[in-house]
C-alpha cells in the first residue's frame, strides 16, 4: 500500500491565494494521497477528498458515513462563517436513511411539476428583459446584471415569493457561501423572508411550490417545509450564477469558441459541459462524517470528523477522453452535480435554465467581448464555490427598441404549474 507523507500543515482553502488558483492547491494536496487535510476556515478544518475515485466510493457509501453533522458541529465555535453552509438543519442534505428519504421525495416531486418547456419560454422571456436594461448602453456585467438577477427571477416564480424580497434571497444564499463573517447573518435573513412565505401560504395556499410542499403528503410542517425550500434556493441560486458565468466566460476566452457567439460551431452546452469538469460552480462540499473509526483509501479518520469532497480536485484528477475532433467525450461522468443518495435533483431544469440563458445572450449580444483581460478577473474567495465577483463585457450598443426594456414582471405560478397539482380544496381562490 502506497502511504503518503501529510503536509506540514493544513493547506488553506479560503482568501485570495486559494480563489486565485485553486487547481495549484488540489495539485499541492494530491501529492499526500487522495485525501488531504484542510483549513476551510481560520478555525475549522477537514479532510478533503481530491481523488476522483476515493469521491466516488464516498458519495456512495451511506454505510461508513453519515451526513448528520451534529457530532462534528459541537466541536466548532457557535459563530464559526462555514456553519451556515454545514451546520445541521432537518433538511435532505443533513439527514440519512428514512428522514432522508422523506424529504427528498418532498424535493423530486416539486421539481417535477415544472413544464420544461413552459420553464424555458420563462427563462427566455426574463433574459431578454434584463438584457434589455443594459443592452443600448455597450457593456455591462454580466454577474450583477444578469447572471445573478436571472435565477432570482425564476425562482421568486416558483416559489410564489414577493417580488420585492428577491434582492434578499439573492444576498442570503451569496452571503452564506462566502464563509465570510456575516453569512450567519446572510442565512438568517433568507430563513425570515422564507418563514414568511410558508406562513402566509399555510394559510392561503396558492399555485406555486411552497403550497405544494405544504401539501405534499410527506407532511412536513412549517419548518421542515421552509428549511427544504431555503435548500433548493442555496443550492440552486448561487451555484445557476456561477455556473452562467463561468460557461460565458469559457466562451470568451477559449479560441475554440471563436465566433460562437455569432454562429460558430461550439455550442452553450458544450460550454457547460466543459465547465462542470474544468470550473464547477460548487467546488467543494458534499459533507461527510465517518460513523466511526476507520480507514478509508488508506487514510485514518475519526469518527464525526468533517469529510469534504472536492468536486473540482476530483473532476481534474481524472479528465474526460478527448474525441477524435478535439471536443471533450464523456462529459456525464463529471461529478458537478455530486453521486449517490445525495446527488442533484434539479440536473435537468438547472442545464435548461443555464442554457437557456446562455444561448438568449450570445443571441443579442453577439460580437460581446471581455473588457478587461482575462488575467484580471477576481473569484470571490471561499472554499465551496468557483464563483466570479464581476464579468466586464463589452459590445456594440444595441437599439433600444431592439430589445424589450420594461420591468421584469413575475409571472403567475400556475402558468409553470400545472393545473391539478395541488389537492382539490387546499387553493384559496
């Protein structure tokens, strides 16, 4: 058995230096085996999983690990900034077996009352309009103008949310993933505007998810239901923003993609594609705690010890084949979208919406360039995402009747839903 050599100390995973080139720090970390230890925060470390293979074995094995992290929270400072993200919660991320089922089925089943194509034409409709804003002026940011706006949109829709709470569910989930000082107080705001709207709803259900939920009959209560709904939101946010802007900005600058934005061969899904293995929005989660004392692909780990896997480290340790024309193969083997019990359950409206996305932009805006160089992009830094803090573009203005500049409004979620969905006597008209 090979045996690897730890390193002096745990390599950090947050500030600048890991936002700047996380790939050299999974490079420097593969060098003491396929798990190494880390810091993920001044005060709190782990062991990380960078082997492509060791991840896979973990994300599967619900027998050895458990993602209740209740024994390992009590060993971290009340006010530790990653708790946010892995703190314990009664949610299908934090649960096992029965409980966990319960909730997931709860999830799959909501997700699944969206009509893809109705989705898409929503998608469509709402990118046009925030492009509209920007679009006769020859530049903009495509972050703050439109990657982070876009998915805010779809999913106030969903959820049945005042319009005007958007920008706060929006700052909650990018506050608590920064694992910054105040991401307990950016969760806690999402929670309040979350708590309101499962009230309200308890008492006047409507066509949109949350009545569903309250509906469904996994019979969640009010807490269950809000604490599953601010999970979708996290995972689901935050992650669609990242992965439009890295995949825009994998169009910009990869030569294979000259002139796509302007009827080239290379498509927004290959861009995705190649994204999901090169720049994962969630680079590192998928929390893990051994149930006790073992030894995992020759590693010791104790027993409530944090387990992280490293999609991004994973992904790169072990590369799609390249097909006969230069574009990658196999690309659904990556492991952005996680494996196992607690994979992604939202793959297919996620891809459309990023696609959608993608391919309404590269529509209008189709001579867009980068108006900085590359090399002078910042990465927000934090050790979970792969996520851009501004992407500068510029192009030639566009008419302002050319595209639709009105506010955009939320449409009625019973155009998304369909009719029938929710029991017969729970809508209050």
């Amino acid at each position: 058995m090979t045996t690897y050599a730890p390193p002096p100390q745990p390599l950090a995973l947050f500030g600048p230096a890991f936002a700047a080139d996380p790939q050299g720090h999974y490079r420097a970390l593969r060098e003491h085996g396929p798990l190494a230890p880390v810091r993920i925060a001044p005060d709190v470390e782990a062991m990380l999983v960078t082997d492509y293979q060791a991840a896979i074995d973990l994300l599967r094995d619900t027998h050895t690990f458990s993602k209740d992290p209740r024994a390992w929270q009590a060993t971290v400072p009340p006010d530790s900034p990653v708790l946010p993200v892995l703190g314990h919660r009664p949610t299908a991320l934090f649960s096992d077996g029965a409980v966990h089922a319960r909730y997931r089925e709860a999830i799959n089943d909501s997700l699944a009352l969206i009509e893809p194509h109705v989705l898409r034409a929503e998608v469509a409709r709402v990118a046009r309009r925030l492009i509209g804003r920007f679009a006769a002026t020859g530049s903009g940011d495509l972050i703050a103008q439109y990657a982070r706006r876009l998915p805010m949109h779809i999913f106030v829709t969903w959820f049945g949310a005042d319009p005007k709470d958007g920008d706060r569910i929006v700052d909650g989930v990018a506050g608590m993933m920064n694992s910054a000082a105040d991401a307990a107080a950016a969760y806690a705001d999402l929670v309040d505007v979350v708590t309101r709207l499962v009230a309200d709803r308890r008492a006047r259900p409507r066509r949109d998810l949350t009545s569903y939920f309250l509906a469904h009959p996994a019979g969640l209560d009010n807490d269950e239901t809000v604490r599953q709904i601010t999970l979708v939101m996290s995972a689901g946010n935050d992650p669609m923003t990242n992965l439009i802007g890295n995949a825009i900005l994998h169009m910009l600058t990869d030569e294979r993609y000259a002139g796509s934005l302007h009827g080239g061969a290379m498509t927004a899904h290959e861009a995705i594609n190649e994204v999901l293995w090169r720049d994962a929005p969630i680079a590192n989660l998928a929390a893990h705690y051994p149930r006790h004392d073992t030894e995992f692909h020759g590693v010791r780990l104790r027993a409530g010890q944090l387990v992280l896997v490293s999609f991004a480290a994973a992904n790169a340790q072990s590369p799609p084949p390249a097909s006969d024309d230069g574009l990658r193969s196999g690309a659904s083997a990556h492991l952005a979208w996680s494996a196992g019990p607690h994979r992604c359950p939202a793959k297919q409206p996620a891809l459309l919406i990023a696609m959608t996305a993608i391919e309404q932009l590269t529509s209008l805006l189709c001579d867009a360039e980068l108006a900085v160089p590359a090399g002078e992009l910042l990465w927000r830094p934090g050790p979970f995402h792969r996520a851009l803090v501004h992407l500068p573009i510029r192009f030639t203005p566009l008419d302002a009747s050319a595209t639709p500049t009105r506010p955009v409004t939320v449409t009625e979620p019973a155009d998304m839903i369909p009719a029938g969905v929710i029991p017969a006597g729970v809508i209050d008209s």
